[in-house]
C-alpha cells in the first residue's frame, strides 16, 4: 500500500522534489497528499502543516547546500575558494530551482539555530580570511557575497539575462573576478556623516 513507509524525512524529501518541478510556492500539504494518493489527514502525523513541510524543505536545501560548499572549498583558497563557493550557489539553483528559493525561507528563530545556515556563513568566512579582512569589514563582505551571488542567481533563474548579450556565463565569470579585484582592494571606511534620510 502506499502509504506505509510514509516518514517525515520522506515527505520531506517529497515535498522538495515537488518544489523543483512545480515552484516552492506552490508546495502544500495537500499536493504532498495527491503525490503520494493518500489523505490529508494521514500525513498530519508526519508534518504539522504546509509551513512546517516548507520549514523542513528549507532546512534540508541549507544543508545540501553546505555540504557541497563544503566539499567544494576542500583545498582551494582565495580566489578559486571564491569562485568553487559562488558555483556551488549557482549549480544547485539551477538544478534545483525550487530547493534553492527553499532555502531564502526565513526561519523561525529555533528552526534557524538548528539549521546549516550558520555553515554558509563560515563557508564565506574561510574564504575571507584569504583577504585578510577583519571585523567589521569581514561582517560586510560576507553581506555583499550573499547578497551578490543570490541577486545574480535569482535574476537568472527568472529569465532576465536570456534575450542579451553578453552570455550570462561570461559575466558570471566577469562577476567573480570584479569580487576578488574588489575583496583583494577592500576600501577603507569613510567618516559617517548624517544619514542622508535623517
């Protein structure tokens, strides 16, 4: 019978290869029970709802995530460190699109303590500290990967460098090296005046 073998850790995987084929917004309970044709109601015992089934996709993209980064920056540093991190971001959301927007889930305190979030973090770090950056520009250098490897991923994913040229793998690789010039040249803070919106 189908339902027999049903865990959590089955739904779960389930429910991200749904979110690969149908969009992670489109994940729910309900298309978890028509994959599997069986009742809603027979997988409550599994999942608590739809959020907490998205929570344990989240969860299991952030961890699949960091084991390639981590397996990725095994040896390198600098800038192949750099460029093996930013492909392991790009490979996995083009091949799991819905796994990826998974893992922009903003998590519940004590779901993000336990989560693999903390390792992306030190994944950017350890290449960092190829730099030589120091707190805080390290703080802020590790805001800026993310924010430029998930802004170009996300643009790409949806369609946005696909009637252009250049071929959008020739900026990713013009990307990556505007990021070592510019992490190898770090600016020195400025004075803070006032905030021009204050």
């Amino acid at each position: 019978m189908v339902r027999v073998g049903l865990t959590t850790e089955r739904l779960v995987r389930a429910g991200a290869e749904l979110a690969d084929e149908v969009g992670f917004d489109q994940v729910t309970v309900s298309a978890l029970a028509r994959r599997f044709d069986v009742k809603v109601a027979s997988l409550y015992s599994h999942v608590k709802n739809s959020q907490d089934l998205k929570t344990g996709i989240a969860l299991l993209a952030l961890a699949e995530l960091a084991d390639r980064g981590a397996d990725a920056l095994a040896g390198r540093a600098g800038k192949d460190a750099l460029a093996a991190l930013a492909n392991v971001y790009r490979d996995y959301a083009q091949e799991h699109p819905g796994r990826y927007a998974a893992a922009q889930l903003r998590l519940a305190p004590e779901a993000a303590a336990a989560s693999a979030g903390g390792r992306h973090a030190e994944m950017s770090r350890a290449i960092l500290r190829g730099y030589d950056l120091a707190e805080p520009d390290q703080t802020h250098a590790v805001r800026l990967l993310g924010s430029v490897f998930h802004g170009y991923v996300s643009l790409e994913l949806a369609g946005g460098f696909s009637h252009s040229a250049p071929d959008s793998q020739e900026t990713w690789t013009r990307v990556i090296d505007a990021l070592d010039a510019l992490l190898r040249n770090w600016p020195e803070p400025t004075a803070q005046g006032p905030h021009p919106l204050t």
